[in-house]
C-alpha cells in the first residue's frame, strides 16, 4: 500500500501547476464579477451544483440560485492547464460527498461573518478548485490537448515528468520509455493526443514557467538556467517567438 501511494504521489498530474501557478480565491458581493458558484439548482435550499469557468466570468443559469460567489486566480492565460480546460466545468453535488461536503463549508462561512472566515473561505474554495479539475481530468472532459493528455492512461507519466522536472535533458527515449510505449508509439499517440509533438509541448512548458519566474523579478540568466535552457541568448530567442517580445520585458507584460 505504501509503495503504491509512492507512485501515485510521483505521478501527481497537478502538483506542478500548482507549484508554478499560486492558486488564490477571493469572495464576491456578485456573481457577475466571480468565476467559481456554488448553486442551489432545484430550490433544495442548500448547493447542489458547482459551476467554475476558469477563463472568464460565469454566467448564473436561469432557475439557479447563487449560494457564494467566489473570483479564483489560477494564473490566467500565464497557466497552461486553465487554456486546457473547458469554457465552463458543471458538477452535480448529489454524488460528489467530499464536493458537497466542502460547498456547504463554503456557503455556512458565507453567510455568518466569523474570525477568519476570508481566509477559511479561500482555502476551501482553493480545494473545491483542485478537486473539480481533478475530476474532469479523471471523466475525460476533453477529447484533445493536455487535459486529455493528462487523462491518458500512459501519456499522462510522461507529462508529469517533463512537468516535474524541466530541467532534465529529456529525450524521447527516455520520455517513451517513462510512458511504456515505443519510441514511434509514443510519439504518435502524444501528438495526436496533445497536439503537439513531446518536444514542442516541453518548450511551450519551459517557457511557461520561464515568464513566471521572470514575473517574480529573476533575471533573464538565471530563468534560462532554471527552467532547462542552455543559454540566456537561447531562452530569449525561444520566449520572443513564443510571446512576442523579449523575456527582458517579462515582467511588465504580466
């Protein structure tokens, strides 16, 4: 049992992003202005349904009550895996106990003003966050892209290798054999999958990380070191294709 929670933890699929990406949640007066509701959708008198649109503001469904309102930053557009997911996730409560659990947390914290609440409401807001990406990474909520490889039974490890270690000199040898496939296998079922090939999408994710580390204040030199370029001069021709400016402007860009 140890041993299979050891595999489990070095295959944690988001673990990375949210080691990169600080995950942060604030409370809402309306729903207009938050991406994360909690929902009454039946006229219960408690949450229901959870409905979070990691892109944009959501839009409250006809017939729905608003039980909290909550604004969740997960990096923005800066954050691969919130361009991955769909427009909007929707779960039903009535078969997610721990969802549920937390949700009415959320909704009892919302509704009387107690020591701390703010950031108790934030903290379990975060979770309910994790907890519905985890589930619509586990249901196959996208047929393409990294959610889906992400949902992949053997891609997945490859992803989360690259994504825990960037750092690496990773080969495809190396990668196919980490995801149990052949090299040609491997690198078929990645692209078709992912949508991009494993070197292309390791580059897109160094350089992700690269603009956030930029964004803290590091200079240009040390990012190229820390996210698995050989040089500054290679990072900086790399980031500006990617984005369109140079990396020494990374920081105002954010």
């Amino acid at each position: 049992m140890i041993e299979n929670s050891d595999v489990q933890r070095r295959h944690d699929r988001l673990s990375a992003f949210l080691k990169a990406f600080p995950l942060g949640a604030t409370q809402c007066e309306s729903a207009e202005a938050a991406n994360l509701l909690i929902v009454d959708a039946n006229g219960r008198g408690g949450p229901t349904h959870v409905l979070y649109r990691a892109r944009s503001p959501s839009v409250v469904p006809d017939g729905m009550t608003v039980c909290a309102a909550v604004k969740v930053d997960f990096g923005g557009n800066a954050n691969p895996l919130v361009g991955a997911l769909p427009e909007e996730l929707c779960f039903s409560l009535e078969d997610e106990s721990g969802l549920l659990g937390l949700s009415e947390l959320i909704v009892a914290e919302v509704g009387v003003a107690r020591c701390g609440g703010g950031t108790i409401q934030a903290r379990l807001c975060e979770a309910v966050v994790v907890l519905a990406i985890r589930k619509a990474i586990a249901i196959g909520t996208v047929d393409a892209g990294l959610l889906a490889g992400l949902a992949h039974p053997k891609l997945h490890i490859s992803l989360v290798a690259m994504h825990d270690d960037p750092v690496r000199n990773w080969r495809i040898t190396d990668l196919a054999t980490v995801a149990g496939l052949s090299r040609g296998q491997f690198i078929a079922t990645f692209k078709r999958t992912v949508g991009h090939s494993p070197g292309a999408y390791l580059t897109g994710w160094r350089l992700a990380l690269g603009r956030a580390e930029l964004r803290s204040g590091r200079s240009v030199k040390s990012v190229a070191a820390m996210v698995g370029f050989g040089s500054a001069a290679a990072f900086s021709r790399a980031f500006s294709r990617k984005f369109g400016y140079p990396p020494i402007h990374g920081k105002a860009q954010g």
